[in-house]
C-alpha cells in the first residue's frame, strides 16, 4: 500500500510540473473495498480495445491513461461504471463492492462528466419500463419525456467540472433523445404496449420531430440518436411513396434516398441494406441504376456492382450455374446437367427449415400433379455434415418423392453462393436446356406456380 501511495504522489507531482505544458494523459485512481479481482478492466465506448489496471491485495489501482476524451466503461470485478476521462483530468473513485451503488463516490479533476453519466444512468431508466413508459397517453408521455430532458439538461447546467466539449454535444443529445422517443411512442410501441391497435398520432404531436434539421452531416457522424431520426424520417417518407407508387419498400427506399441533399448522409443511407435489397426486388437493374447515379463512394461502388454482376449472371435466360456428382440419396450421384430435357423446380431445403417443412406437402401434391410430365422436381438438402443422417431418415420418413441430393458443403456449397441464396426455403426454375426461367419461382403453396407452369405449357 506504501508503495502505492508513493507511486500516487509522484505521478501527481509529475502532473503539477507539467502544469504550463499540454497534458498528453488523465490520471484514474481508487480504492475498492472487497473487490475479488486483481485488475479492473477499462475500455472505451464502442471500441473493443481494453486497458487492464492492476489494483493491490488492499483495493488500490492507479493508472495514466493515454487516450482521447470521451465515454469509457469501467469493470470493478463485478460492478460496472461509466466514466468520462480527458487529457488532464485527475478522476478519483471509491466504493464498497458489498454496497457498491450506495457506497459510490467520484471526485478529483474532471470528475463531473463522469457525475454526470451516473445520474443519467438513474434518470433514463424511466425509459427502460417501456410498458408503463410507453402505455402513457399522449399528453403523459410527452410531459414525462419534457420532464427527463429538463432534468438532464439542468445537471448538465449545475454539475461542476463538467468537460465543456461533452457538454455541448449531450446538450445536442438530449434533445435528438426527446424527439426520438416522440418518434418511437408512434412508430408502434404506444399501439403494441398500450394495446391500440388503431393508434395514430394526434394532429401536432409531431410538430418537434418534422422541424428537425435532417442534413446536419457532423451530428450524423457523432451521435447515434441523431442518425436513428434520419434514418426514420427518409423510412417514413418512403413507405409513403411504396404505398402511392404501389411499390416494393426496398425500391422505395432507394428512390427516397437517392434525393437526400447531403452527400455524405445520402452515401450511407443509400448504401445501407443495398446489397441484400438488391436480390429482393423485382427489377434489379433499375434498383442498380438508381444506387449508382446517386453515390460517390467508390469502396461501396464496388461492392454493390459486384452483387448486380452476380444477379446478370442469373438473371432470366442464363445458363444456370452447375454442380457436379451431389449425393443421391437412392444412390451414386447427380449432376445438374443430368436432368436437362425437361423442365427442372428446384427446392433447396433443410430439415431444420419450419418454413420449408410448411411446403413439403404443397410440394408432394404438385409432384403427384405432374408425375409423367414434361418436368422434373429436384430437392436439394443444404443439411450440414452434422444432420446428414437426419437428412435420410427424414427423406424415409415424410416419404418424400421427387429426386433428392444434399449439397457437397451444406450452405457454404458454391452452387447455393452462385445463386445468392440467404434464405430458405428457395425455389428455382430452369427449362429443358438449362437456361434460368426464375431464380426465385413461386413456392408449392402459391397459386402462381400453377399459372407458371400452364404458360410454359408444362
């Protein structure tokens, strides 16, 4: 512990004597009473790299942190804290692990951020109860959102020490929280924990919400709060468009989207989903289109181009990709070109799939249909190595028809990434020669497959 103390007053001489020069570092110090841990561990908010701070056989830790301001959590063997450390700031922390909460003090240089954060954590767990949170009607809700805002806003005011750029920016923060939360009350947490079915925002209880600026590109780098606003608010104005377009929402979306006026805002909402939306939408090329005449990004650019590439290459009228020599599960092996001469509707399955299990008897009423018939019914299992015995049983046991193989690596097999397959179940429909009629044909359960099929004159 002498040494410790020691080590304590040098390194605060060392900071005295630095007093007209820039401080490079912030000095964390303490005493945990009862802790059973021989480090804490600090790590900054959303980053994953950790400092380990020793603390003594008698609680005692002391470090120099070399690192740039903001929000970092502190882990005291089983008791976590947030803190705020900045270059100078000499924070200071004792507590009782026994008691932790109730035995909690913060002081020393800088302290008052870190203040700060804990009476925040207190004052936003109103937030946590969401259903007597967001079961309030309308007037409650927003006076108790005003209340919560008000509250932070004069600690913020009245808390001494408090880091002045922090300040301004959780002053930004508190507001984007206040105009979140009237965005979500509406947004279907009011209807689902108030049980209102048909709830719908009275007339100007948005007002605060549609006065937000939306092109503030620095807060949209900085705070999250501020980016889920703008998100909702282009989300909004898209379902809008969906529903008087008569369009799909992933369309609808990029055309929002491609509008925003701020480039850098407009570059990540516009890439944002992109990839997984372009393999949904009914015409890709259009949706590709749209995407690259409005981004600047050339790394997203590529990414997004080398998707719409792969969906050239199984676009209708392409020769299907192949595999070759997929077990049978009759015996010996099968491979795409195998079938061609006739028609081939592919299911690619799983027997852990609820949703592809739901189409087995759609599937097996269809195969019955058109047994003779100018097609073949082709399911391929992606069951992995670990179910592969389940995957014959279940063949047996459902007494499946059709011809039946299981891929050669489960999901990760080349054929199921050549058609871009990220869900299941997934249907595929190829003509005689092995040309791709639909990479995503009807289910069994659709009337469409029927209609399909008569204009193919199956």
């Amino acid at each position: 512990m002498k040494k410790t103390i020691l080590n304590f007053v040098l390194l605060l001489s060392l900071m005295a004597c630095t007093t007209e020069k820039t401080v490079e570092y912030s000095l964390l110090s303490g005493k945990i009473n009862n802790i059973d841990t021989k480090e804490i561990i600090l790590t900054k908010v959303n980053q994953s790299s950790k400092k380990k701070i020793a603390i003594d056989q008698n609680g005692f830790f002391l470090d120099t942190i070399k690192t740039s301001a903001g929000s970092y959590l502190l882990t005291l063997g089983k008791n976590k804290i947030n803190i705020y450390l900045n270059k100078g700031s000499e924070v200071n922390i004792t507590a009782d692990s026994k008691d932790f909460n109730n035995s909690l003090n913060i002081s020393g240089k800088g302290s008052g951020t870190t203040k700060y954060l804990l009476l925040k954590k207190e004052a936003i767990k109103i937030r946590t109860d969401k259903k007597s949170f967001y079961s309030l009607e309308e007037i409650d809700f927003k006076n108790t959102a005003k209340n919560l805002n008000s509250q932070l806003s004069k600690a913020l005011d009245t808390i001494e020490g408090i880091d002045a750029t922090f300040k301004a920016l959780e002053k930004k923060e508190i507001n984007y929280s206040y105009l979140l939360d009237l965005s979500e009350y509406t947004k279907g947490l009011h209807s689902y924990w108030a049980k209102k079915n048909n709830y719908t925002p009275s007339n100007g209880f948005l007002d605060e919400v549609k006065t937000l600026d939306v092109t503030n590109e620095k807060d949209f780098k900085t705070s999250n709060t501020y980016k889920q606003l703008v998100v909702a608010h282009y989300l909004n104005k898209a379902k809008d468009l969906s529903k008087k377009d008569s369009i799909s929402l992933s369309l609808a979306r990029m055309k929002v989207n491609a509008t925003i006026p701020n480039q850098t805002i407009k570059n990540e909402l516009i890439f944002s989903g992109t990839e997984y939306g372009m393999l949904n939408v009914e015409d890709f090329e259009e949706y590709y289109q749209i995407f690259i005449n409005a981004s600047t990004n050339e790394y997203n650019n590529a990414k997004v181009t080398k998707v719409y590439n792969k969906l050239l290459d199984i676009s209708k009228g392409k020769p299907s990709p192949k595999f070759i020599d997929y077990e049978k599960h009759s015996g010996g092996t099968l491979s795409l070109d195998d079938l061609k001469g006739k028609y081939v509707y592919i299911d690619i399955w799983a027997t852990w799939c609820i949703p592809c299990l739901n189409e087995l008897p759609y599937l097996k009423k269809i195969e019955k249909a058109y047994h003779g018939k100018h097609i073949y019914f082709l399911s391929l299992s992606i069951d992995a190595p670990k179910d592969y015995d389940k995957w014959k049983q279940m063949v047996i046991d459902e007494k499946l028809g059709s011809v039946q193989v299981i891929a050669d690596k489960g999901g990760k097999s080349k054929f199921i990434d050549d058609y871009f397959v990220v869900s299941i179940p997934r249907f595929i429909l190829l003509d005689p020669e092995g040309k791709i009629v639909s990479n995503k044909a009807p289910r069994p359960s659709s009337p469409e497959l029927i209609d399909l099929f008569n204009e193919l004159n199956i």
